[in-house]
C-alpha cells in the first residue's frame, strides 16, 4: 500500500470510530429512566390464592 491508501484507510477509520461514539452517546441519552414510584406499581402480582380471603366473603 502507498502513504496515501494508509491515509485515506486511517481517515476513514477515524471517522468510523467518531461515528459510533456519537451515535453511542446519542443513544444512552435517548434511552427513559424509570421512576422509583412506576418501579413499584409494575412489581409482579403474589402469585398464591387467598382462600380465606374468600371465605370470608362466603
């Protein structure tokens, strides 16, 4: 390879890695944090019956 192929392979790896980082950044800050008080209502369900919850229905 001649110095100008080594450049224009190092420029446009430059500019591939700049790229990416950008578009990285770019990304994380898009991503939504979710609020402590969403965090609890989207807690899963207790999974047991409460029959005696029921029998006193009865």
């Amino acid at each position: 390879m001649t110095k100008k192929e080594w450049l224009i392979a190092a420029i446009l790896t430059f500019i591939t890695v700049c790229a990416w980082v950008i578009f990285d950044i770019i990304h994380k800050q898009s991503q939504v944090e979710i609020s402590p008080e969403v965090e609890q209502l989207i807690e899963p369900i207790n999974a047991e019956f409460n029959l005696k919850g029921l029998e006193k229905i009865r």
